[in-house]
C-alpha cells in the first residue's frame, strides 16, 4: 500500500474517531442540559398551576380546576398530560383522551415526607418526566404534570444530523489536505527510492535533485555523496583490477614461455647431436633423419598448440546449436577410435542456440573427447552429454578409464602439463581459456571408475 494512501486512510480514521468521541460528549452535555431545563420548566409551571387551582381545590371547583388544566396544557407543548387529584385522592381533573390508566396513582406516588417528586417513566410515547405536587402541605391533593421529552429527542437528533455534516465536511477536507501533504511528502520519497534502486544496478555517480532542508533532504544529501563515492570506489576497483589483470598475464606469459623453451630444449637438443655428429662423420644415416623429422614435428606441434593458445582471446561470436558440434566431433573422433574398443553413447537434450565461437566450442569439446579416448587405452565407454542447468548450458564428457591421479588434479589445466609422453600439454589449458572467454567453467570429477569433465557455458553468452 502506498504511503500516501496510508497517510489519507488514517485521517479519515482520526477525524471520524475525533466526530465520534465529540458527538458523544455533546450528546451527554444536551441531554442532561435539557433535562434539567425540563425540569426547571416543569417545576414552574407546576407551582404556578398549583397556586392557580389552590382555591378551585377548596371549593371542590371540578369544573374550574379542568378549565385551568386544559389552559395550561393548550399553551405549553411539552405537556404530555395533567391530572389532580383532591383530598380523598379521586381525580378531579385530567387530560387523558378516552379515560385514564387504571393505575395512574401509583406511577409517581406522593406522601406527607415528599411534597414534590419527579419520576422518570418508560412509556409508549416514550420517556416522560412526571412531576408531582402537592397543592397544600400536609393535604392529600395533588397536581401531576408528564413532561415529554421529544424536544431532547429532536435536539439529539439535530446534534447527531450536525456531528455527521461536520464530520464528513472535515474528514473530505483532511482527505484533500492529507492527500497534498502526502504527496508533499511522499514525491521525493518516490526519488529517493528510484534512486535507490539506480544505485542498486551499480549507476553510480548520479545524483538526486531534492533541496528540501529537512530530513529528507539530508537522506539525499547522503545519497548524493554515496554515490560519488561508490563511482570513486569503483574506478579504484576497475584501476586495481586492469592491473592485476596486466600483471598476471605477464606472469602466466612468463610461465608459458618457460614452459614453452623447457619443452623445445628436448628435440633441439637431438638436432644438435645429430648435427654435430654430422659435422664430424659427413654424414646421416636413415634412422637419424627419422630422428631429425620427429623433433622437428614436435617442435612444430608444440608451436602450433602455442599459438592455439595465445590465440585464443580472439573469437567470433554466432548462434551455435552445441548438439550439431557435438555430432561432428564425435564422427571426428571415429577415426581416433576405429581399431579400439570404445563404445560411444550420446545423451542429448534439447538445447537454445548460444551466442559463442563455433571453432572454439568444436576445439575444446574435440580436446576433452580425444583426452577420454587416449584414458582408455585399453577400451570402455564414452558417454557424452548434454542438458540445461540453472541458466547454463552443460557438456558432460565421460571416460570409464582409470581416472586422474589425487597429486596432478589441481595442475591439469596448466599450459605444458602433461603425463603423457608425447603430449604437449597445452589441451586442456586451451579448453579452460575457451571456457572463460565465453563466461564460462570447466570442471571435473575423477576416481578409479573414470573422469567426467562438464564445460559449462552460460545461455546468455
């Protein structure tokens, strides 16, 4: 729920909260005010109308004592009723339409010790306030007036008509008010939160234009300099990393080259021999040129699969449907494996097209496969896989040979390891190259029953 919805929601709350507890205080102020004026009221005209029929009484005047009642009833209409009784306790006079109730006596008794009593009765017509009066103290006559309350009704009615009209003015104006301020309020919170999530996309350096001198300036002043600082922060990390960069390609350059002068010092070494016996004797015998040829065509592979490797930061990039690669180096491979006994079984899944280098994925998928072959010399099973995990693509390359020693496992993928006699030992570092150029990893699992390498490689790449 927005903020400001919030805000508006519990103005609404607080002013009719507010017409509620005000409406119920009025109502208890009215009506104990009105009926105490009622009662003033009643009593007046009680004892003025008491001291009017005071002689009718003594003649036993029914007729005189009737006229007055019906006078005094004709002119205040808060009168619900008038009867008087005489000094045997017989009415004589009333205003009752169609006879009195039968146990009209006992609805507000008087005696000798209360010569005035007021009763509040529940009646149909609703609440009526009986005043009664004796007319002479110390005598039975007395004078009842029933007081209707009906003007407190119309009163509350008018005080409750007026809460609800106040209430609904002020809770409309407090929702345009509060609906204004919030939005006041809550328009540069709006910033500061697109802001925030700016900053969250790593968009530093920006800044947020909110000149308010309260607190939520101070937020934005805050904001503004945290991101100046984080753009700072990361050009520092950017700086410290190129050099990083730079300085380990210049010591891996370093190691390759070693590796590179230790690998080409071998058949250098016998082309010196040879020459210099050639030198001396005049001439080579078959066997020796054969050896000539051979270090030449290993210097000539180990060239070769340097240059693959320095090479390999330069690619291409085109949709390539990885199964279609797959199939073609395993028909490649059929040449490698034709006279052993190797079984070759494909696992494939459907697959999305990737953004990649087609001759890299084909050279490096072509390198784990004849590294699986060459594990098994004496035959086995080469299963080779292919599925999508958690956003990559995945090529499982399996062998059932015996599997990776636990001493070299952390220096296969290092360029001119190898423990092959004949290997240059730079397949599987370009493999691992190939894999980081596109965002990617190669790993592997490796016992006695034999190694899988997985090469994954993001769908986004």
């Amino acid at each position: 729920m927005k903020l400001w919805i919030k805000i508006a929601l519990l103005n609404v709350l607080v002013v009719v909260g507010l017409g509620i507890l005000i409406g119920l205080a009025i109502r208890d102020v009215v009506v104990n005010s009105m009926r105490s004026e009622l009662t003033r009221e009643g009593e007046s005209i009680a004892r003025n109308l008491s001291d009017r029929i005071a002689d009718s009484i003594l003649l036993e005047d029914a007729y005189r004592v009737q006229e007055a009642v019906e006078d005094v009833t004709g002119k205040e209409e808060d009168i619900e009723y008038i009867f008087v009784t005489d000094k045997n306790r017989q009415l004589v006079a009333h205003t009752f339409q169609g006879g009195y109730p039968p146990d009209i006596l006992r609805w507000n008794p008087l005696d000798a010790d209360k010569p005035l009593s007021i009763q509040l009765l529940d009646t149909e017509k609703g609440f009526i306030r009986d005043i009664g009066l004796k007319i002479f103290g110390g005598m039975n006559p007395e004078l009842h007036i029933g007081i209707k309350e009906q003007r407190i009704s119309l009163a509350l009615n008018s005080v409750r008509n007026l809460v609800i009209a106040l209430t609904i003015i002020a809770t409309l104006f407090g929702s345009v008010l509060s609906f204004s301020f919030s939005r006041l309020i809550t328009k540069p919170l709006n910033a500061l939160v697109g802001f925030t999530h700016n900053l969250s996309k790593g968009e530093f350096g920006k800044s947020i234009a909110i000149s308010s001198r309260d607190e939520i300036g101070e937020l934005s002043e805050t904001f503004n300099r945290l991101s100046q600082e984080l753009k700072l922060y990361r050009e520092k990390m950017e700086e410290s990393y190129k050099q990083m960069l730079r300085t380990e390609k210049l010591t891996a350059l370093g190691r390759v080259s070693a590796g590179l002068a230790h690998e080409l010092r071998n058949p250098l070494t016998s082309i010196k021999v040879l020459l210099q016996a050639f030198k001396d004797h005049k001439g080579l015998t078959r066997e020796d040129m054969e050896i000539l040829l051979i270090a030449v065509e290993q210097m000539e592979d180990l060239l070769t699969g340097f240059l693959r490797f320095v090479k390999s930061d330069k690619f291409n990039l085109s949709d390539v449907d990885v199964n279609t690669i797959i199939k073609h180096v395993t028909n490649l491979a059929q040449f490698q494996i034709k006279n052993q006994p190797i079984n070759v079984a494909l696992d494939l899944c459907s697959l999305p097209l990737i953004k990649a280098d087609r001759i890299m994925i084909e050279q490096a998928l072509l390198n784990l496969v004849l590294n699986a072959i060459e594990a098994m010399p004496g035959g086995g099973e080469l299963t080779i896989s292919s599925r999508v995990e958690d956003g990559k693509l995945v090529v499982s390359v399996k062998d059932t040979g015996s599997g990776i020693p636990e001493d070299v496992k952390d220096k296969i993928f290092d360029p001119f390891f190898t423990t092959k006699g004949d290997g240059t030992g730079l397949g599987l570092s370009i493999v691992y190259n190939i894999a980081n150029l596109h965002n990617g990893e190669v790993s592997f699992k490796s016992n006695a029953g034999g190694t899988t390498f997985n090469l994954n490689i993001p769908v986004t790449a």
